[in-house]
C-alpha cells in the first residue's frame, strides 16, 4: 500500500527545531495547530521501548500558546474552565479542561501564570485563540489575547532529570510534578514545567527565543550522547497504555469533561460563573451517560485511523477512538467511549474495525 505524502506549504508552519528533527532522521509527521508534529523516527515500537528506558527530545512547539494580558486577564480565564484556579501561582501551573456554553470540551491545555496580569493556555489541537478572543470581545474585558512566539521542546524518559540537571543544573530536579520556574541558558531564562504527554516523567522547556532554539536543542544532545538521547515525539503505543486522552481523537465537543474522566477539574463551586456550568450541573446531577474506558481487542488489527464502533448483543453502546499493538502487555490496548450499560470492567464487547469485528472487553485499569 503506498503511503501518502504531506504537501508542504506554508498553511502548514514548520518549527525553530525542524532542521534539528530532520537530521535526527523523522519518518513521520501529524499537523497539529496548524504545524508540523512529528510523530515516528524509528518505528512507533522501537520509539515506544526507547521512551521508556532512556530520553528523548520532543519537538512540540504545536503547543501553542493563547495569552491573556490585562487587568481582567485572570476574569477572563476563569470563564474558560470549570476548574478552580485558587492553587494556580507563578511556580505551579495547571490542568484544564476549557468548555463550551452546553459543557462540551473545547481543549485540555496547561495553563500557566507567565508574568503579571499574564497567562499561557498552552492549547491541545484546536483553534482556541478564536474563541478566546470573541469571549473577550463580547464580555468587553480589558485584555489583550495573542499568540506568542513560545515553542515548547520536550525533554521525556526515565533520563530527563539527568539530561535536564547537566544543561540547566542541579535545582531543576526539584521540580515538582506540574511545578514551573526559570531556568537560565546561555544567559537567558526559559521557563520549564515538570509536565509532558507522557508517563515516563519529564519537562518541558516553553523556548521565548528562537535564536536559542537550535543551540538548546545541540546542548541537550551533547550532554545526552553517553544517556542515549533520541528524537521522539509523543507515541502512540505509551499514550494509549498510559491512558493519556488526544483531543480531537478521544474527546470533542461533543463530549463533557465529566464523560472524559476529567470530574477531578470540575468543581462546583465554579459552575455558576464559567461557560457551561449549567449542562454540567445537571450531569453530575442525573450521572453521565458514557464514560472514556480502557478497552483490550483480541486479534490482529489495522491502523486506528477513524472511529470504531463498539457492540454488546448486536447493539452499538459506544466507540475506540485509539488502538495500537502493546507488545509490553501483549495485547491490543485502546481507548474507548462507552455507555453505561456497559461500561464496567470486564464486560465483554466486539469492536468493528474497518477490517472486520474484533472480540474484546472493557479493562479495571490503563496499562500505565
């Protein structure tokens, strides 16, 4: 079967580290917000054991960032989510889920306090900027929303905080999880969180100066040569096992915060003033339909590159949305919505992949 090429054009932006992931040898790019995400160097297998054992350096810089500027800058963010903020500071940055007016999630970004009367959304893929802006217009608040010129670089495995101590010095190990500080390079500071799209543990380097970007990304490479650095990307396989959500794949507007396994970030106290409190009231009232669950399918199967549907005694109760091989468990591992009817670990599904119906069965747990 021949593969598809991506057109490049300039629609489709690359980044300050593209020269950087081209001589590590990429195979494979995504478009994310607009920009290139690579997404296998190797092979999604071998990228997968190489991030759990080792590090990697990540081009994400299609995280983007949406800032908030102003005197009602934290007002306006607090619209956004019905996450309560009261823990956010400028050394601990948080997660959210961003909603719509009926409760739909709009993202799932890290929100960060980067200077006074400031904030980064640092946004998952979906045009977010938009939406804030109009929020901000029609409220006639005293904000300024832009995107920066801010390209996150990842550094993810179990070697981050030896690779990270060796070009930033030893206090970036006492990083908490989701802690946020400036570190200095080459006599500039760059803020770095104790965050990432993976569950091996790492960082990620939010880069403010492209000039620094290219000798960043070498500095880390040479002091990563005897750890065995790579380039990698967020990979499939860990990121299903580990039960990390893909906006746009697992979860849309068309799906609450609730039925995305995200009720720890919706407080109730926030649901009056935030953009579909109301809706979200109401489900945590009456209870969620359907649930994101871990599901395991026998058999061999095709690339997940649409929706599955999933049926229990000939009726459709729900869908995978990601599937991969796990040759660490041995199974097929996948994420999927499910009704409640059927939602329960251990029930037994079937799951129709566009290669024909595969057996399986909802999971206690991810695989982590």
């Amino acid at each position: 079967m021949n593969t598809p090429l991506l057109s490049p054009s300039r629609r489709v932006r690359r980044t300050p580290f593209s020269d950087g992931v081209e001589a590590a040898g990429i195979q494979a790019y995504t478009v994310y917000n607009h920009m290139l995400l690579p997404t296998m160097f190797n092979s999604v297998e071998e990228d997968c054991r190489h991030l759990k054992t080792h590090v990697q350096i990540w081009d994400v810089s299609c995280e983007r960032q949406v800032q908030i500027k102003g005197p009602d800058a934290l007002r306006l963010v607090e619209l956004l989510t019905p996450r309560d903020l009261s823990k956010m500071s400028a050394e601990r940055c948080l997660y959210i889920p961003m909603t719509d007016q009926n409760g739909g999630m709009l993202n799932d970004p890290v929100l960060i306090e980067a200077g006074p009367d400031t904030y980064w959304i640092s946004i998952a893929d979906s045009d977010v900027l938009m939406w804030v802006n109009a929020i901000a217009a029609c409220n006639s608040l005293d904000v300024e929303v832009s995107e920066p010129k801010v390209s996150p670089l990842g550094v993810q495995g179990p070697m981050a905080n030896e690779l990270m101590s060796r070009v930033f010095g030893e206090d970036v190990r006492a990083l908490r999880f989701f802690g946020c500080k400036k570190f200095a390079f080459e006599g500039h500071e760059f803020l770095i969180s104790r965050s990432g799209y993976s569950k091996q543990g790492g960082f990620e380097i939010y880069v403010d100066n492209n000039e620094l970007a290219m000798p960043l990304w070498n500095a880390l490479f040479t002091e990563g040569e005897e750890l065995q650095v790579r380039a990698g990307g967020p990979n499939l396989i860990e990121r299903i096992e580990g039960g990390l959500l893909s906006y746009g794949n697992d979860m849309t507007r068309a799906n609450t915060p609730l039925e995305c396994g995200l009720g720890m970030y919706v407080n109730g106290g926030r649901l009056e003033t935030c953009f579909g409190g109301r809706a979200l009231r109401e489900e945590l009232e009456a209870g969620s339909r359907q649930m994101i669950r871990p599901i395991a399918i026998e058999g061999v199967i095709p690339g997940c590159d649409r929706a599955w549907p999933v049926f229990a005694d000939g009726q459709q109760v729900g869908q995978v949305t990601s599937a991969a091989w796990s040759p660490d468990f041995e199974t097929n591992v996948a994420i999927g919505m499910v009704e409640r009817s059927h939602w329960d670990a251990g029930i037994a599904l079937e799951v129709e992949t566009h290669e024909g119906m595969r057996d399986a069965s909802v999971q206690a747990s991810f695989w982590k």
